[in-house]
C-alpha cells in the first residue's frame, strides 16, 4: 500500500468487526491483540507470504 493512501471503511464495518474481534478474545480468554495478530498472521500466509518471506 502507497505511503499516505487512506482506506475508507464505514463506521458499521468497523462496528461489527471490533464486536467480533472482542467476542473472539472473551469466548477463548485471550487479549484482543493476540486475536488481531493470529488473523494478520492467517491472512498473510493464505496470500501467500510466509513468516520467514516478509513484505
């Protein structure tokens, strides 16, 4: 992504995806950031980077 380049999410998406997000980390008693790092992490590797291939 370009240095500057906004990316424009409404407010209902990002709503609903900190809700599920939040879910996520009570339902497995886990910090939210660790839910947020393990789907980066799964996102990464379905498009094809692996952990040792960085950007």
């Amino acid at each position: 992504m370009q240095e500057g380049k906004k990316i424009v999410v409404s407010v209902r998406l990002k709503e609903e995806l900190v809700s599920k997000i939040d879910q996520i980390a009570r339902e497995n008693n886990v910090p939210r950031s660790e839910v947020i790092m393990k789907a980066l992490v799964w996102y990464m590797e379905k498009r094809g980077y692996t952990r040792n291939n960085h950007l």
